[in-house]
C-alpha cells in the first residue's frame, strides 16, 4: 500500500475564505484545488490526503459531484467537526440548500430507489436524519446492537466463517480462491441475513442482494429487499422473535417498557417507530455494515499477508487479536471519507471562515495516519497502544453519527481473520501486492478481489 512518502506531490492553495456558490450552483474548478475524485487521491489516499493534511489543518476542495466542499484532515479536528451541532448531515434544515441528495457515509443504495432524484428510499435512515429525528430512531438501533446481543450472536458468526471456510477449496480456480467473493462478501452477507432474522425462504433474495452490493449495481435488488423488510417488519410487530426488527420494534427497556419505554421514546422525538422506520433502519443499518465489514475483512487479510511479521505476532498471542483488529481499521480500514455535512450558521473553523450552507466532508483515512496522533502511522504495528483517551482511529465515526454497527464490525473481523489464519496456517497471495486492484471509489477502500493460495491447512 503506497505510504505518504511514495507517492508524487501536488500543490494546493492555502485555504481561508472562499467566496460560496449560490444554492444549488458548483463554483467553478479551480486547477490547483484538490477533488476527492482525482486520480492521484483514489490512486494513494494515504499519501494524497496526507500531502493536504500537511499543506494545512482546513483545504478547499470538490466534492464526488464537482461541488466546493472544505476538506478537514488532521485526527483532533475530525473528531471535533463530528460532534460539532453546527452541521448537520442533511441539507433540508440549512436555509439555501436543497434537501435532495442528503449527505450520508453510507451507500447510495441504502438512500435512494432509482429514478426518485434524492427521495430518500425509506425514512429510517440514520445517517440522513439529525436531531431530534436521530434521536428517536438511534435509541432503538443501539439496543437492538447492544453488546449482550453481539455476543449472543458470536457463536453463529463463527459458525458461518467455518462453513465457508469448508467451502473454499471447491471455489479455487487455477489454484487461487478469491477471498473477496467467496468469503469477505458471503461471511458478511451470512452474518447480517442472522442479525435480521431473514426467514429462510427469503435468504435467496440476501444473498442475491449482498452479491449485487459486491459488485457496485444493488439499486434494483435494494428496491425488492425494502420491500420485504416492510412486510417483515409487520410480522414481527405482531409476533415478535429475538432478532433485531423485534428487538427495533420493542419499547425502549432503559425506561422500563411499556407505557414508560413509549414516553420515553416519544419524549426523545415523538411516537413511536413505524414499520418503514424499521425497514429504512435495517436496510441503512444493512447496507452501511456489508459492504465495510467485508472490505475490513479483505483488506485485512491482505495486511496480514504482506506484513509476515505481524502475522506471527498473532500466530503466537492469539489475544492480541482484538487490539490487532483496531490496528487494522486505522490502518486499512474500509472507510476513508465522511459524506457532506452542511453548517447552519456562518462560523469560523482554524481560521477559517465557513458559512453557511457551504459543506465540509471529514477525511478519516488522513486522520488515521495523521503523526499528531499515531507515531509513525505508516507502519503497520498490532500492538500499537491509543495515543490518547478515546478510540485510537477515526474510522467509525464520532458524536451522534458514530457508526452503530462498529462493535459488529470488530467482532466479524476478528472472527473471519483469527479462523481463515488458523485454518489455513500456508495461506499466501496468489499474486504480488502491487496487483491487487482496488476499486477507485473516493469514499472507500475496497478491493476488487483478492486472490489466495490456500497452502496447507491447520
């Protein structure tokens, strides 16, 4: 993976104040300001974002659609802008901006159905609501993802990444098996499928669903599994199960049930949950969580096969594993930008002068090897300690829109890369580091497969 000290050097203008665009307009490209889909960026985001980071703490830049957008890259300024209540990740309630095409972290696929020009596809989605709307529907989606329910799930998650690993000699092709689809997408898809409580007869259209999410087209599959989720989300509100459109469904239990848990719930921002509330939910909660946790699982397998090192490390202290998976989320992790969040107010950031209605999108993967924070980030170290009180990386967010499914995430990580290690003790690249071909999407890291020899077996 290319590092800050590998990769070409581009100029960019100090950023200050910038005259903003009128709703709806894109100012004009400027040649020496930064795009989030510029080649150099998708290419080497570790080293391109980290030439920014240096050149200032605040840069002006473009956003995936051409839009000016402030570029905010170094680790205590991230963290400060994402609980900051002064930008909000929808545009509607920002005077001059369109409510179309809300910001979130998320996929577009779990946003908007095709063809509707922004309306969001279900209105569950946490990262497109803000308060007091978010309040209301995360209360019920941090219970439902409690730690007791996560570890009540554990087992399972091992048992699918056993099953799959069974399954993974018959898929080897010319003598390489392609982890990405045959275990990374399968594993997460298997996982979530359980979480949800998908009923059997409906695995065909999750799995086809997950397929889809790998290959970059889900629109049409996210329409028909909405729709089931709608249905599914009225079977359980009448007869509830221990799955997690019940457990969205339930009452909040920190006030007690019942009539309580409803005041409660309505005190935080009004009624209770609505059937699409859950479905929008789940299929946010969903689509936010596969496709990250399977590129943290790829992503991390190929880490560990190009650092021999580290990987003993683990082959002789198997409980390093949970530090190790931190490790890789800051060092490969799956996320690497924050979608735009909008101010409502003119305000002044690091000397810079942000008003309102202009966007800011937060670059984490710049956050993540910022030497501020974590002493020589290049290097890839499972035993590095946090430098500091709170998380170690910024990966999964922070404030309000923290990511709600980080402690599943953790867990199949661990779960997947602990198995694949032991189970297959010879497990080596079928090809050279350089060739793996990652997918040049400005707000992931993903790669587009990973190619493996499985060696002898443990």
């Amino acid at each position: 993976m290319p590092t800050p000290a590998t990769a070409a050097t581009t100029a960019v203008p100090p950023a200050r104040e910038a005259a903003p665009a009128g709703p709806g307009e894109h100012a004009g490209k400027h040649p020496g300001e930064p795009g989030v889909t510029d080649p150099d960026l998708l290419a080497d985001p570790v080293g391109g974002y980290g030439r920014l980071r240096e050149q200032g703490p605040i840069v002006r830049g473009r956003g995936a659609d051409g839009a000016p957008v402030w570029l905010v890259t170094r680790h205590d300024d991230v963290r400060e802008l994402l609980r900051d209540q002064r930008f909000v990740n929808s545009p509607a309630p920002v005077p001059g901006r369109p409510a179309e095409g809300a910001g979130c972290t998320g996929t577009p696929e779990a946003r908007q159905a095709p063809g509707d020009a922004g309306r969001p596809l279900l209105p569950g989605s946490l990262p497109d609501n803000d308060r007091p709307a978010h309040t209301r529907l995360r209360r019920p989606a941090a219970r439902a993802l409690s730690a007791r329910r996560l570890q009540a799930l554990r087992p399972r998650v091992e048992r699918i990444a056993e099953e799959l690993l069974d399954a993974l000699p018959g898929h080897a092709v010319g003598g390489a098996v392609d982890l990405v689809e045959h275990y990374a997408y399968p594993l997460s898809t298997g996982v979530l499928a359980e979480l949800v409580g998908v009923p059997e007869a409906d695995r065909g259209l999750w799995r086809d669903w997950g397929a889809e999410q790998a290959a970059g087209r889900a629109d049409a599959a996210t329409a028909a599994l909405a729709g089931r989720l709608r249905e599914l989300a009225a079977r359980r509100r009448a007869e509830p199960v221990d799955d997690l459109v019940s457990a969205l469904l339930r009452p909040d239990e920190t006030a007690g049930g019942g009539a309580a848990g409803a005041a409660c719930g309505a005190a935080a921002g009004g009624g209770r949950i609505s059937d699409e509330e859950v479905a929008g939910l789940v299929l946010a909660l969903v689509a936010a969580g596969l496709g990250p946790t399977a590129d943290l699982i790829a992503n991390g397998a190929a880490a560990l096969l190009g650092h021999p090192a580290e990987r003993a490390r683990l082959d002789a202290d198997p409980a390093l594993w949970p530090r190790a998976v931190e490790e890789l989320v800051r060092w490969c992790g799956p996320v690497q930008l924050t979608g735009p969040r909008w101010a409502t107010e003119d305000l002044t950031f690091r000397d810079t002068r942000i008003r309102r209605g202009e966007a800011v999108q937060l670059v984490l993967v710049a956050a993540n090897f910022d030497p501020r924070r974590h002493p020589h980030p290049e290097r890839l170290d499972l035993t590095r300690e946090p430098a500091g009180p709170g998380e170690q990386q910024v990966a999964f967010g922070h404030g309000i829109h923290s990511c709600l499914g980080a402690g599943l995430a953790r867990q199949e990580a661990e779960v997947a890369l602990a198995a694949l290690l032991r189970r297959h003790p010879g497990l080596a690249l079928a090809v050279p580091p350089e060739q793996l071909e990652r997918v040049p999407l400005p707000e992931g890291r993903r790669l587009r497969h990973l190619p493996v020899r499985l060696g002898r077996t443990g």
